[in-house]
C-alpha cells in the first residue's frame, strides 16, 4: 500500500520563459497570492486532478494532519525580469526561447524580512536564520529545498558578487541547527546518535534552488520540503 504522509506539502509549480507572457503568469508583487487569474487557473487544476483521478481527498487519499492553504493552488512564475542571474529554466540546461515548468513538493512559503542588511553576507545572515529550524522534515533527512529570493534581496546579494552557488555554498556553511534546539529523544529517533556538531539546513549546495519572485519590498521566502529524496523536476512546455 502507499505511504499516505502526513507531512502538508503540495506541488509547486514555477513557470519560466516566454509562456508566462502568453498565458499571463504572475511573478512579480503578490506573486504567491490570490488576485492572479492564470495562477491560480493551473494550480487550481493542478489539484482538481490530484482529487480527482488520484483520489487525493483530506482523510482518505490525503492523510495531511492540517494540511496547507498551498492545496488549493500553488503556481508563480519566475520574475526573470528582476533576476540578476540566470533563470531556473537556463540553469537547468533551456534556452531563453524556451518554456518550462518546474514542479517542487513544498510546504507553503516562510517569510523572510530583512529591511537592514546591506550587504549579501548582511542578508545571507538573516536567511540562515530564518531556515535553521527544528520543525521542517529537512532538519532531520535533508532534501531539496527552494529559496525564493525578493528583487531587492537579489539585487543587494549579486551587486556583492555573490552568485547562486555562492549563496548555497555560503548557507551550507552558516544555516546550522544548534544542538541544544533539538531534544534527545528527537535527536535519537532521528539521527540514531547524537551528531558531532550543528546540524546542517543545506546538506548539499545542490540541493538548494533559488529563484527571483516577487514585487518591491525587502521580503523573500524559503520552502521546505518533504525532505529525504526529495527532488525538483523541470520539463520543456510546448503548446500546440
């Protein structure tokens, strides 16, 4: 039989490329929010196909202890036009011209506020902050995970010449878990010892993807995962 989890993670979907044009995606101001006709279009049927044709009913197919507003719909575009670095399409090996969409098992965003930071590091320091919690199932089985950076975060982080491996490189060293924030026991039922030193929230600086979403505002967002095996797939969009 399947495993049913009841962890709240829902299919994200980042759209990139000139597709986003033609069907009006949203990427900029409000981008996760409701007010975004097409957005919320393909997530909505996103999620009317997970109920169904997998029968993804709360308590039966969906096991989701809470469950997640994201359930409803969970779809952006990429704000390509703000990024100061390549697309996630173009990192994953597409050409500008192309389309494609990207599909994450995330739980809803965590915000991230840093309205004083100056420099990347400045920045970089808060975020590591923000995602070196106990709660999420990365804490204890790694995974994936995605960053969702602010323009203006973006802007501050590349003008200090940090690219995107820079980043992940930099919050694999800096976002660790102090032990003493973990109990024994979860540290015994999860690690099966107790680890050498603070736990770290980007295991690999791979498995860390960043993107540039929203609006103006010293705002981004980080999104956890199921975690473990977790992976992010991007496939080519071709309408016809």
């Amino acid at each position: 039989m399947p495993s049913r989890p009841t962890h709240p993670c829902a299919p994200l979907i980042i759209v990139n490329g000139p597709v986003c044009d033609e069907l009006g995606l949203h990427g900029g101001s409000g981008a996760f929010g409701p007010g975004w006709q097409a957005n919320a279009t393909i997530g909505r049927a996103v999620r009317l196909a997970q109920l169904n044709i997998g029968g993804a009913y709360p308590g039966v197919g969906d096991m989701s202890t809470q469950g997640a507003p994201s359930k409803y719909t969970y779809c952006v575009a990429e704000n390509e036009e703000a990024n100061p670095w390549q697309p996630l399409h173009i990192e994953r090996g597409f050409r500008p011209d192309q389309s494609a969409v990207t599909v994450l098992a995330g739980e809803p965003p965590h915000n991230i506020n840093d309205h004083s930071g100056s420099t990347a590091e400045d920045i970089l320091t808060i975020i590591a902050g923000a995602i070196s919690i106990t709660g999420t199932n990365n804490a204890y089985t790694g995974g994936e995970t995605l960053l969702a950076l602010g323009p203006e975060h973006a802007a501050t982080i590349a003008n200090d010449g940090f690219g995107k491996q820079e980043i992940r490189e930099w919050l694999h060293r800096n976002a660790r878990i102090p032990l003493e924030r973990y109990t024994h026991e979860t540290l015994m039922e999860r690690f099966q010892k107790i680890p050498d030193g603070p736990v770290p929230m980007v295991v690999d600086p791979d498995l860390l993807t960043i993107i540039v979403l929203g609006g103006p505002g010293k705002h981004s967002s980080w999104v956890p995962t199921f975690g473990g095996t977790t992976h992010s797939a991007t496939k080519e969009i071709r309408l016809v």
